[in-house]
C-alpha cells in the first residue's frame, strides 16, 4: 500500500509542486488549504489530489481535519508543513496582528499539525516530518521580522523534534528556500527583478517550485532515513549558512 502525504497549502505555489511530485513518487496525497476554493478545486481537477479546507493556526481544526484526511486515505506517514504567508513592514510600523498572523500560521501551525500526527508516527515507528522554512529565517531580512523570527523558530523546532523522533524512526528536516518563481514573485517589477533580486543569486535565476518538490521527495523516501535534524538551503548560493 502506497504511503499517505499531508502537504499543507498543497493547491498551490510550491505546496501544489510538492504535492504532485509526491504523487508522481507513489504517495496517497492529501492538500489543505485556507480559503482559496477555486484554486483548490482547479487543483483537485487537474491532478486528482483531494483538497482540504482548514486553517493550520486553530490546534482544533487540524486536529479534526487531519482526522478526515485518516478517515479518507490512512494514516498520514508523512506531514509536510508548507502553509505559509507573508505581512511585511519595517519594524517600526509593523502592527500586533501582523506579527501574531504570521507566528500563528508560520510557526504555530507547524506544532498544530505536527503534535496530532506524531503520536502515530511514534507508535508505527515510522514518520517524516519536512517544514518550508526560509532563507529570510537564516539570513533575516528587511520588513520581515515577523515572517524570519517564524521561520528560524521553525528550524529550531526541526532540530529539538529531531532528538525526539530519532529512536522512533521519525526524521525531521527543514528546507530554506530562495527565491522561488512562483505567483508571488510575479508581482515585483521586472527593475526590481532584474537590477536587486537576480544579482543577488551567484546562479542568476530564481528556483522553480519543482526544485524544492524533488527536496522534499527525497527526503520522504526511505533512502534519506539518515538525515535528520538538518536544514538543506536550496537558493542557488544566495546564502551559504
Ligand atoms: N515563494 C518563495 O519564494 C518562498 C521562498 C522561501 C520560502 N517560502 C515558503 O514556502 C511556502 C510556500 O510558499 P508559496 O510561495 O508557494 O505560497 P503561496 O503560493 O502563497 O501558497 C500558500 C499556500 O498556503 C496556504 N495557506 C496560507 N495560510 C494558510 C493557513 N493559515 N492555513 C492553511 N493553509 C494556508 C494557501 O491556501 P489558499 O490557497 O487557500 O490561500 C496556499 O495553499 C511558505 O511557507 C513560504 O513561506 C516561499
């Protein structure tokens, strides 16, 4: 029996790229995401990947979501923390909720959907946990204290879970990402793009979300049950941590 994947914000962005490479590698697939019904439904047609709607920031909801994805397919060997989002400003004008929205869904969404599925993985002694963090949570970045302070908890929270997971065959990674060509970077200006960002990348592109779907892919397979604990940078030597 193929093995059960959980991709949060699977429809679309990298997420959508991870969860149809998953596919493509023999998993059952599952997809959450947030509220965008269209894409998800657009998703689900295009690569017959179900679609689930719930909110990784409310404990409760992943809790009762992650119930129906095992309800639907089995239990779920393999949970890829993707769900993220972005509300920048410069620290002076960053606002409360601003920071709460992103910690809730950057960082505290990676425990509400990591805490339910880890008492099974314990149990089977088999799991693989693989979070999106960010280059901008190694490096830091300007109008992003909120989103680099959720994204480097979220490689301290790899590197303690780790310890945890080893002796149950759990292993838990996170990968940093660059710049990926993905919907949000189409809104910056072609300047922007072409005189500040591609300079800054020794490759001199941006990283297709297919590159960081075939990292996660490894990472999934039995082959990688070595490798724990580690943060893999993927951002065409942007930042070498
Ligand atoms: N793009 C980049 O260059 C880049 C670089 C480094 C790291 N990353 C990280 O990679 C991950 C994916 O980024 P992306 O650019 O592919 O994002 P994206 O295109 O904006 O897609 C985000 C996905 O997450 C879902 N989502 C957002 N908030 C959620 C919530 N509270 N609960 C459940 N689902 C939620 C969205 O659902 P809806 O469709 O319903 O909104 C969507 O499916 C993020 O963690 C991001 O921080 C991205």
């Amino acid at each position: 029996m193929s093995r059960v994947a959980l991709v949060t914000g699977g429809s679309r962005g990298i997420g959508a790229a991870i969860s149809t490479a998953l596919k493509k590698a023999g998993y059952s697939v599952a997809a959450t995401y947030a509220g965008n019904d269209d894409k998800a439904r657009a998703f689900t047609d295009e690569t017959g990947i179900k679609t689930y709607k719930w909110n990784v920031a409310d404990y409760d909801a992943c809790v009762d979501g992650i119930h129906q994805v095992e309800g639907d397919l089995g239990p779920v060997e393999v949970l890829v923390n993707n769900a993220g989002i972005t509300r920048d400003a410069p620290f002076h004008k960053m606002t409360p909720e601003q920071w709460k929205e992103v910690m809730d869904t950057n960082l505290s969404g990676v425990f509400n959907m990591t805490h339910p599925v880890w008492p099974g993985m314990r149990e089977r002694k088999f799991g693989r946990i693989i979070t999106i963090s960010s280059i901008n949570g190694q490096k830091g970045q300007f109008a992003q204290t909120n989103y680099a302070a959720a994204k480097a908890g979220d490689i301290g929270f790899t590197k303690a879970l780790a310890q945890e997971g080893a002796r149950a065959g759990i292993t838990v990674n996170a990968i940093c990402p660059g710049y990926i060509n993905t919907e949000m970077m189409s809104t910056i200006p072609e300047k922007v793009m072409n005189e500040v960002i591609l300079p800054q990348i020794p490759v001199g592109r941006l990283g297709e979300a297919d590159e960081i779907a075939r990292a996660v892919v490894f990472l999934a397979s039995d082959d990688a049950g070595f490798i724990t604990g580690s943060t893999l940078t993927a951002n065409g030597g942007q930042y070498m941590a």
